[in-house]
C-alpha cells in the first residue's frame, strides 16, 4: 500500500514529489506516456525562477527529477488506465500491462497537451525550438522583430495574437472561418491592433523549413475554394485548445465541459477525499511552469495532513 502515488512528471508531479518525500511518505511518481510533460518539447526556458540565463526544458525536468529521487521519491514508467475506489477509501490504479497499484492518496498532475494540426514532422518541429509552439509567453521573446502567425480563432488566439505584438514585427491570425470565436472585448482588441492582420478562411496546409531546419514560412490553403499560398513566418503559434488528460479518472473527479479536473475552491482537493489534483490539468487560465509548480505543493501538504488524519 503506497502512501501516495503522483500521476505524471511535469512541474506539478515532480514538486508534488519533492514535498511529500520531504515528508517522509515515500511517494510512487508515475510518469505516463511522457515522461517530462510539456516541458521536454521546449529549448529555452527563461521565466522560470532561479535560472537567469534561462534553462533548457528538458534539462529542467531532469534538474526537478533529481530533487525529488534525492528525498526518496520513485519513478516508474507505468500508464495510468483508470482508478478504483475501494470500499476502505483506498485507491487502485489499473496501469497497462495488468499492473495494479494500491495507494491512500493520489495526486494527478497528469498535465493536458497542446492541439496542434496533425501535419507530418510536427512533434519533431515542437522539440527542436524550430519555430512551432503552443505557448506565447514562454516563446513569443525569442522572436523579436520576425513576422510569426497565430492559429485559431478564440479568446486565447486572440490573447496570444495581442501579446505576441509586443515583440514580433507582424503578427498573422490564420482564422478557418470568416468570423472570429472569441469575445467582443477580445476580438476587438486583436483585430485593431495595427500589428495584426487576421487571414480569414484559411489553414496551415504545410510547414516550410530553411537550410537550418527552422520555419521560414507555411503554406496556407483556402477553405472556401482550396485556392494555395505563401505565408512568410519565422514561427507558428497554436491557439487551437488543449486537451486536459482526465480520461482515466473513471468518475471520481469532475470534470468541466472540456475535460479539465474540477477543484475544491481554494484548494487542490477533487470531490473524491483522497485525490488531488495538480497543474495544467485542472489550470485552465495560466497553464505556466511556476503555477503548476506551485499547486503541486499544494497538493503533497494537502495529502500529507489527509494520511495523518486518517492516521489519527
């Protein structure tokens, strides 16, 4: 019987990991299908606290994995297929390849992961600081006075569209229909900004690299007549959604309408008494390194008391 088991490797998990080893639970860290979560597909990260040169994300995840083995955390590379609650308040996780797990507590930090176009060499182009990303503020300063475009069409196109114009020298909003998504406020802020310019009906057809492998341009494609062009960009911004990875939970959590785990308000706490959960999973307004870092503390002393309770 495990004291607690922390469901994925991201800031969240690996934080989780770290104070409640520190703890003295000696907690189980499964790391899903990818180990690291969304930072192993980012190069520079420099807004993360305590690196002022900036860190490699895959290096920082490894950094993160460290601390936490060092207080006595462990790391199995197992694949969470659903939970069960037992009749005593315990849990059982169903992992792949029959491997049961029995645990008092369990903090998902199982992160949500970007939606991108489904276009070939796409996660090759999201690992190797090509020019495709998903996250504005993490690399919108890299791309200073370059052209770059934004897809999408609703209030985070739009917030990240905004935001990019604070470094980039044009920014295109490639929109598939002729009318935005977003709210009024949002919308009207993008479309006025004289550094925008939206692209109606169209969509990514093709990403087109340089002799050093980056994004120099994408070819885009009509939806009203397939009719082909040009788009010179030196990086793709996706603002197309994210899909929270909940698909496990079996019940015991609720969910909002798009999939992300519900919380006790104020807390990390799940409708269930003994599960937590932690980072982009339930975050549907920062999506951020240090937040999700931050929660995952949350979680591990939200954890640490519900063990000595039940103890008590």
């Amino acid at each position: 019987m495990e004291n607690v088991v922390i469901i994925g490797t991201g800031p969240a998990g690996y934080t989780a990991a770290i104070y409640a080893a520190r703890a003295d639970l000696s907690p189980l860290i499964l790391t899903g299908t990818q180990p690291g979560g969304q930072l192993t597909t980012t190069t520079d990260v420099e807004n993360f606290p305590g690196f002022p040169e900036g860190v490699m994300g895959p290096d920082l995840m490894f950094k993160m994995q460290e601390q936490a083995t060092k207080f006595g955390s462990r790391v199995d590379f197992q694949t969470v297929e659903t939970i069960d609650k037992q009749a005593d308040g315990t849990f059982i996780l169903n992992c792949s390849g029959d491997h049961k797990i029995e645990t008092k507590t369990v903090i998902v930090a199982s992160g949500a992961s970007a939606r991108y176009l489904g276009l070939p060499g796409e996660l090759e182009l999201t690992q190797s600081g090509a020019g495709l990303t998903a996250c504005a503020t993490c690399d919108g300063a890299f791309y200073r006075d370059v052209p770059v475009c934004v897809v999408g069409g609703g209030d985070s196109a739009c917030e990240e569209a905004t935001f990019l114009t604070k470094f980039a020298s044009k920014v295109y909003l490639i929109v598939r229909r002729d009318e935005l998504r977003a709210s009024k406020v949002m919308a009207k802020r993008a479309m006025e900004h004289d550094k925008v310019e939206i692209i109606w009906n169209s969509g990514i057809s093709e990403y087109v690299l340089n002799d050093d492998g980056k994004i120099s341009s994408v070819k885009l494609e009509s939806t009203l007549d397939g009719a082909a062009s040009d788009l010179e960009v030196s990086a793709v911004f996706m603002a197309i959604g994210h899909t929270p990875n909940t698909s496990f939970l079996n019940g015991l959590v609720d969910l909002d309408e798009s999939g992300y785990a519900l919380q006790v308000p104020g807390t990390t706490s799940t409708k269930t008494p003994g599960i937590y959960a932690a980072g982009d999973v339930a975050d549907t307004v920062y999506r951020q390194a240090i937040t999700a870092a931050g929660q995952g503390c949350a979680a591990a002393l939200e954890a640490e008391k519900y063990i000595a309770d039940l103890e008590d």
